[in-house]
C-alpha cells in the first residue's frame, strides 16, 4: 500500500512538475522564440539546463524549508505527501481555467499549512516570514518597476531597438561537406547584442523558475518518510520541467504568454530581470515564493510609473483639480490612445511576424518628468482595473482554498 502512494506522488509530482514546465518555458523564453533568436526544442532545452542549475543550487533551500521546516519531515507520510501535491496541482488548473498566473509556492504552501494545523506541527514563527515576504515581494516587484518606468524606461527605450530577423540568429552552413553552425549574417552589431541579452535574461529567468518551482513539484516526497532523496528530487522535478517545455510549451510559446505578449521587448526584460532577482534571493534564503506574483506587480508598477511621468512628486503626493489634470492618476491614464504606438515591436507582434526591424537614427528627446508630453500612454503601460481585481482575488483565493480544504482532509485521516 505504502508502495503504491508513493508511485502516485510521483506521478502527481510529475504531472505539477510537466505544467510548470509548460508554463514557465513560455514566460522565460517567449521574447527570444518570438524575435526568432531561438527555435522552440532550443528554447526548452536551455530551459532545462537553466532550470536544472537553479533547482540543484539555490533551489535545495527552498526544498529543505517546505520537506522539513514548515511541519517536521515525519509528517509528510505517504497519504499526506499525495494530498499537498494534489491541493498543489489542483491550484493550476484553477489559475488556468481564469486565464490568471496564480502562484503554484502559495498554494503549494498552503497545503502544507493546512496539514501542518490539523496536526499541530506549523511552525508559526517561520510562517511569520514566510508571509512577510509574500506580502513584501509584490511591493519590492511594483516599487522597482515604478522606479524604472518613471526615471529610466524613457531613456533606455530610446536606446535599444529590439527587432525581429528574417532568419533564425544561428544558421547551419551546409555548403561545406560537414555542416557548420554560423551566425546570421544578416544580423547587425546592434542586433548580436540585442539578442545576445534577451537570451542571457532569458536563462536567468529559467535558473529563477527552477529555483523556486523544484519544490512545489517534490518536497513532499523528500525527507525522513519520504520516497525520494533532495537530488533524486531535484532531477524528477527537472525532468518534468522538461517534459513540459518540450511539450505543451510549444503552444505557450506560440502564444507567447499571456502576460507578457502586450510587452514591447524591452519591458519584458526589464520585467524578467527584477522579478528573477526578487526571487532568486528569496529562494536563496529558502523562502518559497511566487515568481508569478512578482513579475506581474513589476508590469503594474513599470505602468504606473510610465503614466506617471506627467505629474512631479509633489503633485501626484497633492493631487489637484487645478493641476491641469496632470496631478490625479487613475488607471484610465494607463489606458492607451488610439494613434499611441510603442517605440519598438512588442513581444506579441514579434511572435505574430507583424514589424519591420527598427534602426532609429538617433534617440529621440525625452520630456522631462512634469511636462503633459512626459506621460507616455502606449500598450506597455496598460493597467485594466478589473483584471488586475481578479488577479488580486485568486491570489489570495487559490492559497485560501488549499489551507482549507488541506485541513478538512487532514483532520479526518490523521
């Protein structure tokens, strides 16, 4: 019987482990499949690699906090190991049915807090921090993209151009007798920078995801009653990374994800670079953690920022009908006009195949902060209240249903 649960927890450790994969290859590499610098099987074999050195580093951290320290080791029995990763995967099917990237760490968490309060075994201290950096995360996420898109957006956007080749960046010469791998000739100098950041910040995010996700698929299957060792963990729940962004990543990455494909390219890397260093910090300290969570409060925060460049601090501190209209912000400042284009593609035109590749002669001049011109209304800044409400709701939602139902079940069979 012990035999067979744990066969069980490894398929479900499998199954949450194959649609993290699927979602997360999407989301880390979607800008570098949709400017063509990488094809789709490369995309998902860096994110394996990536994924595999994060899990196998940092991501041990994470592992040891959710198998040992939240409820102690000996608790994670067979039954209760089927039941975390069951409340676990339920939770994404919950968040992909509302089309909301809700946090797999959160519910995967909270499973653990409801076996953790039937038993009595919650270490109440830990989950202190635990909650403290969910809470301060998101804003750590908002404040920086509100840094960013206020003072450096502007000019960073007038820099870079980001375009979409014709052809794959790296070639296979068959003109020889052995084919030899090149690259794209057509590329420009500006282009191999370009692309070479894209995907540098696009294996960062895939070494953040593995950090953080390694634990939601399989620490309740490792520990003292557990089936699996750390490192038979680590490398179960890579390869179901794997399987995943081989698979069913295909589809995400035609798409290009949902919450990136409105992007131009550089806020998507702006987006990707402060939400992966947010988590991966906190994984380093083994705190588990939504990385889902903190990218989308970057994209709000980088928004807000963008739109608020038409007001000074003072005004938006002090907000004013005599302001000349400048000094209130309210989300429909972050709604785009009609004749409102981006400076460059963004990440879902390049996946459609819609721009031509932007060369800019020269930077444009940026108004200063304060000036109407200032408050740029484009598609990177689009903030839809009522999307961001549920967003919120199912938060909060997907953990609280976990805590609970964990609980219930928990209570009657231990």
């Amino acid at each position: 019987m012990v035999t067979a649960l744990a066969v069980v927890g490894i398929l479900v450790a499998v199954f949450v482990g194959y649609n993290i994969g699927g979602s997360s290859t999407g989301v880390a590499f979607g800008p570098a499949v949709g400017s063509r610098l990488v094809r789709k099987a490369t995309a998902a074999g860096l994110f394996t690699v990536f994924a595999l050195v994060g899990a196998w580093t940092v991501g041990r951290n994470v592992i040891s906090t959710m198998s040992s320290s939240i409820v102690p080791a000996a608790q994670f029995t067979p039954i209760a190991a089927v039941g975390v990763l069951f409340f676990t995967g339920l939770s994404l099917l919950i968040s992909n049915l509302y089309g909301v990237p809700a946090s797999t760490s959160m519910t995967a968490v909270s499973a653990i807090v409801g076996l953790g309060l039937a038993t009595g075994t919650l270490d109440q201290a830990l989950m202190f921090v635990i909650v403290s950096a969910w809470i301060v995360a998101p804003i750590i996420g908002f404040a920086s993209g509100a840094v960013i898109g206020r003072y450096v957006y502007p000019y960073l956007d007038g820099r870079f151009a980001f375009t979409r080749l014709e052809l794959h960046l790296f070639q296979l010469d068959r003109t020889g007798s052995v084919p030899t791998p090149r690259v794209n000739q057509n590329a420009s100098p500006r282009d191999l920078v370009g692309s070479a950041l894209v995907i540098l910040i696009a294996c960062y995010m895939a070494f953040s995801a593995g950090a953080s996700n390694a634990a939601n698929a399989v620490a309740p299957l490792v520990g003292v009653s557990g089936p699996l060792t750390v490192d038979q963990g680590v490398l179960l729940a890579v390869f179901a990374f794997g399987l995943g962004g081989f698979t069913i990543a295909r589809r995400t990455l035609d798409t290009v994800g949902d919450d990136i494909t409105e992007l131009p390219i550089l806020a998507a890397l702006i987006v990707s670079l402060v939400g992966g260093t947010i988590i991966t910090v906190l994984s380093y300290l083994g705190i588990p953690a939504s990385l889902a969570v903190s990218t989308t409060c970057t994209i709000i925060g980088l928004g807000w920022g963008r739109a608020s460049r038409a007001a000074t601090l003072a005004e938006l501190a002090t907000p004013s009908p005599e302001a000349g209209g400048t000094g209130e912000l309210t989300t429909g400042a972050l709604v785009p006009e009609e004749s409102d284009e981006p400076a460059s593609p963004t990440v879902g035109d390049l996946a459609e195949g819609e721009p031509e590749p932007v060369e800019p002669e020269q930077p444009p001049e940026v108004p200063n902060i304060g000036e109407a011109e200032a408050g740029v209304q484009s598609k990177e800044s689009l903030f839809d209240a009522a999307a961001a409400g549920r967003i919120a709701v199912l938060w909060v939602l997907t953990p609280a249903i976990a805590v609970v139902c964990s609980y219930v079940l928990f209570l009657l069979i231990v």
